[in-house]
C-alpha cells in the first residue's frame, strides 16, 4: 500500500449523510438485569421489515453468496460454517444482539477494501456463527482478516445476556483487512453512538494491562477479565501511514481515523449527548461540544444513569428533537405555525455567502425501521432475547414485541410485503408513514393523539410479554414454546396494525382541513339532529402571524 498522506487525509473526511442512533445499556444499569442496545434505521431508501434466517447444518464444501447490503449487489462467496443459528433481524437464537452507525472516516479508507465483506453482512454473518459478544468479535475480525472488508468505518453495538460491547472499525484502503477496536462496557454504565467513532484512548496490552489484548492474543478473549480488544496493527497501520506519531498509550481511535468536524460534532455527537443527558446527571457540561465547540469537554464514551433503566426508558431514549436545549427543533421558525420538529433534505444550506445547518435528532422522519433489543440471562435463549421492532420515525412508532425464537414473522413485517418502491395495504412501514407524514400538517395537536394511542399499545405489550415469559419459562417442550412465541408476536404485531388502522382514520376525521371536530371517542360530536358540531379553528400563534406580516403584510393588510 502506497503511504497515505496525513494532509491529504484530513482534506477528504467523509462526508456523507449522518444515519443512524445506538444506545448500550449494560445489565447493572437496567432495572432488571436486561441488556439493552437500540438501533435506528435511518436511511432514505431503508424499508422497515425484519430479515428471517432459521438455523441450519451445512454439509462440507457448501458456499454461502453475500449480496451488498445496500446495493444489493453480488459480492463475495465464502465457504459456509457447519451450523449457522436462527436469526430475526438483529438478534440470534441465542440472544446476540448487533447493531451499528456509519461513520465513513478518512479517505481512502471510507472506501473500504476493493473485495470483502461490507458492514451489513458482517452483522449478519457473525449473528449466524456467534452465540455471545466475545464470539461475534472473533468471527468479526476472522472475517474481515480473511475475506476483506469492503467497507468505512462503523460502529458496532453488540449485547448478549451478559455484557454489552462497543467497537470502531474502518478498513485499509486498498490493503486487505481492518483496523478496530471493542470495549466492554462496564457493568452499572450505558453507552451510545451516532456515526461518529467513539473510541479514542484505549488500554494497551503488556505485563501492567490484564484486561486488554491485541487480536495476535485472540484466543484470550473468552478470559472474563478482558475488557478491550484491538486488532494487532491498529497503531502501526497508523504509523505507517503518517497518521500517528506519538506513544501507544496516547494513540486514539476516533481521533485517528474519524477526526472531529462541526457536522461530526452537530449531526452525531449531539445525538449521542441527547441521550446521556435524559438519563444521566451533570451532562450539561458537555453541551458547548455538542453545539459543535471541539475544544469544549469531550462527551464520554460511557456515563452511569441517574436511575436504572426499563425497556419502555430505552424506547424513550430513541425519542427526541433535542427538546429542552438550545437545540430544540420545535421552537425556531422551521417547525412552522404547530411547532413540527423536522426539517426536509438537504440538511445544510447557505443564505448570503453564510452557512448554516439543520439540527439532526435522534427521531427523524427517514426512518426505515428501529428496534430495542433486550437480552435476558434468567429466561431460556429463544424466551430470553426479545427486539422490540418498530417502522418509521421513532417519535411515532411502535415497539412491538418480537422473540428471538419466533419462527413466523408477522405479516407486517414480513420481507417482501411492501417496499420503498411498492405500496402495500398490510405493511406496517406504509400504515405507519401515513399516519405520520400526516402528522405533520398540524403536528404539535396530532402527535397527541398519536402518543395516546402509542402509550396504549406499549404499555398492553410490555405489560403482557413480562407475565406470558414468567409463565414460559417453566415450559419444558421447545415445540410447544416456539408456537407460543409465534402466536403471542403475531397476535401483537395483529392488535397493532387494527389499532393504527383506527387511529388513521381517526385523524383523518378530526383533522380534516385543518380544523380540529370535536370528538366523542373515535368518532366526531354531532347535533341532537346528526349534524356534525361546528369544529374548532385555533388561530396560527401571534409569532406565525407576526412573520406573515413581515412578509407580506403590505398586500394583505387593510386598507
């Protein structure tokens, strides 16, 4: 590989579209001892369905074929393992967990390695070979050391019912292979990133270092004791290219391979300190780094909570426009008359020679699907591991309860029901943007409305899934328990789209036209004679009508 220059890597930080949320959450940091990670979705072109791979023994010799997640295109051939595991969606059978944000990196290494394995099968491949996080690392660096990775930089979130790790990964270039490094997160602390690499310093192995091995040591990392794992040339790859020059102990990753920027600051980092500072106490210091100073405190990579957390705290968590900051996406004038916290592409723009930038939240309107994933060490595997899997933006989903060891995908959800380019009448994705983007004519009255009815359904979920598992659990025939879990999934995933359904229709009655009926129920009032009562018309708020005014008020005004 020719030497990369140092100038001209910092000349061409990636740049392309921020896109995705995670949040870790260890067992001592849950009210329950559940590991959590959550993961959004957020690509234009991502259609919300859940992917269904069953178990299978493979016979000697046979190939598996990985398509390019994105494009979709043929990539690589690679010799199958002997037994792959069930997996739906983003979780296994045995209650792995994977999710990811891209962050791209420095060129050339944002363009990944010519031929290998792209971020998306690197997930799906290490959740059908592995049973736990220290194996999914394993199979990961494997992977990528003998295939290749064609692919930028990613961050990794991955959970299984006893830990929570999360790892940095960016390619070579045009050398084969990766470099990257995964901690653990400590037991009592949560953790998140946002397509921004996360990892800076890190423990280096030696005589004085028990809990941190390079991948040369791979075999160790089943050692409980090891709490961070690097690839072996993660430091020399760097000096090699002129990116670092200091000692072992100083190197950082993220300031490496994926230095700080406004946007990386704005756009990512500000998603991830949304999220530490609903949960955690004193994250107000790191605000002046999230508004986009990178001189300011640098936010941590894992804080401990105020208070343990639920999954309905985790499903919170991924809901936010930065309310309550300076940030507020519900405040300046882009949110319009009723206050509606998104802002339409491209997110940067210019007004007389001047840049400026959209804030980009944790919810966002281009959601394809997100999910919270929670693993549970007390319950059997196919029990256990539950992804609570919803479509479209966060703020107005709903997270329904999927089992790890559910076998019959809800109609819903289903692959091939629907897609970005096809409308289909029985897909959650299309039921869910409907209501949403109509949401977003009158938004600050609407998205009551639609919380009423999310909050109904959670709460029901939550409350159901936690009673049927204890009773479950004592069930000691596998057949017998999987067809439970196919029915209870399937019986949600049902209850949920007849109750969207009904809210949909709903909203069309009461806010037709944009005036608000009065409402018994579902249904408008009416008159003793059935008429429809009169409906209310709030005015546009004296600050809207202040800005009409402004702006053409000399056309308008009496005269």
């Amino acid at each position: 590989m020719k030497r990369i220059l140092l100038t001209a890597l910092l000349l061409a930080v990636a740049t392309a579209s921020p896109a995705c949320t995670n949040l870790l959450v260890s067992r001592g940091a849950s009210t329950d001892g559940s590991t959590f990670i959550t993961y959004a979705a957020d690509s234009h072109t991502r259609y919300g369905q859940l992917r269904y791979c069953a178990a299978a023994d493979h016979q000697p010799g046979e190939t598996l074929r990985l398509f390019n997640y994105g494009s979709l295109r043929f990539q690589i051939e690679i010799p199958q393992a002997a037994h792959t595991y069930q997996v739906v969606g983003f979780i296994n059978e045995q209650q792995l967990a994977i999710g990811e944000t891209t962050w791209g990196g420095i060129a050339p290494l944002d363009k990944g390695n010519a031929t290998g394995i792209d971020y998306g099968n690197l997930i799906y491949v290490a959740l059908q070979r592995a049973r736990n996080c220290r194996e999914a690392i394993s199979v990961m660096h494997e992977l990528v050391s003998t295939y290749g990775y064609a692919d930028g930089g990613e961050s990794f979130s991955i959970a299984d019912p006893d830990e929570v790790w999360i790892m940095d990964i960016v390619s070579k270039g045009s050398e084969k292979g990766a470099v990257w490094v995964a901690r653990r997160v400590p037991d009592g602390y949560i953790s998140g990133h946002a397509n921004q690499a996360r990892i800076t310093t890190f423990p280096h192995e030696g005589r004085k270092v028990k809990n941190s091995i390079s991948s040369k040591n791979l075999k160790r990392i089943f050692d409980p004791e090891v709490e961070c794992v690097y690839s072996e040339d993660v430091v020399s790859f760097a000096r090699r290219n002129g990116l670092f020059s200091g000692k072992d102990e100083e190197f950082s990753f993220a300031d490496t391979y994926n230095p700080l920027t406004f946007s990386g600051l704005r756009a990512c980092e500000a998603r991830v300190y949304a999220m530490f500072r609903r949960a955690a106490d004193g994250m107000q210091r790191y605000e002046a780094y999230a508004m986009g100073d990178p001189a300011a405190e640098r936010l941590p990579l894992w804080v401990m909570p105020s208070r343990k957390l639920t999954v309905q705290d985790c499903m919170a968590l991924m809901r936010d426009h930065f309310e309550g900051t300076p940030m507020d996406m519900t405040q300046d004038v882009g949110a319009g008359p009723f206050h509606c916290p998104y802002r339409w592409r491209p997110m940067d723009f210019e007004v007389d020679g001047k840049k400026y930038i959209h804030e980009r939240a944790i919810s966002t309107q281009q959601t394809g699907f997100s999910f919270v994933a929670q693993c549970r060490k007390w319950l059997p595997s196919k029990l256990g591991g539950v992804i609570w899997f919803g479509v479209d933006d966060t703020y107005s989903t709903v997270y329904c309860p999927i089992y790890c060891g559910t076998t019959q995908i809800p109609v819903c959800f289903e692959e091939g029901n629907g897609s970005m380019s096809q409308y289909s009448e029985t897909a959650a994705f299309w039921l869910f943007n409907r209501v949403s983007n109509f949401c977003y004519l009158r938004y600050d009255s609407m998205i009551v409305d639609v919380q009423h009815v999310q909050r109904e359904l959670e709460d029901a979920f939550v409350a159901d899934e936690r009673t049927h598992a204890d009773r479950w659990a004592r069930e000691d025939n596998e057949i017998r328990l999987v067809g439970e879990l196919n029915r209870f999934s399937n019986d949600r995933a049902e209850r949920m789209m007849r109750r969207w359904r009904e809210l949909d229709h709903m909203l069309l009655l009461k806010y037709m036209d944009g005036n608000i009926k009065y409402m018994k129920g579902d249904r408008p009032e009416v008159t003793p004679t059935g008429v429809v009562r009169f409906p209310q018309q709030p005015p546009y708020p004296e600050k809207f009508l202040r800005q009409i005014v402004d702006d053409h008020g000399d056309v308008i005004g009496e005269r």
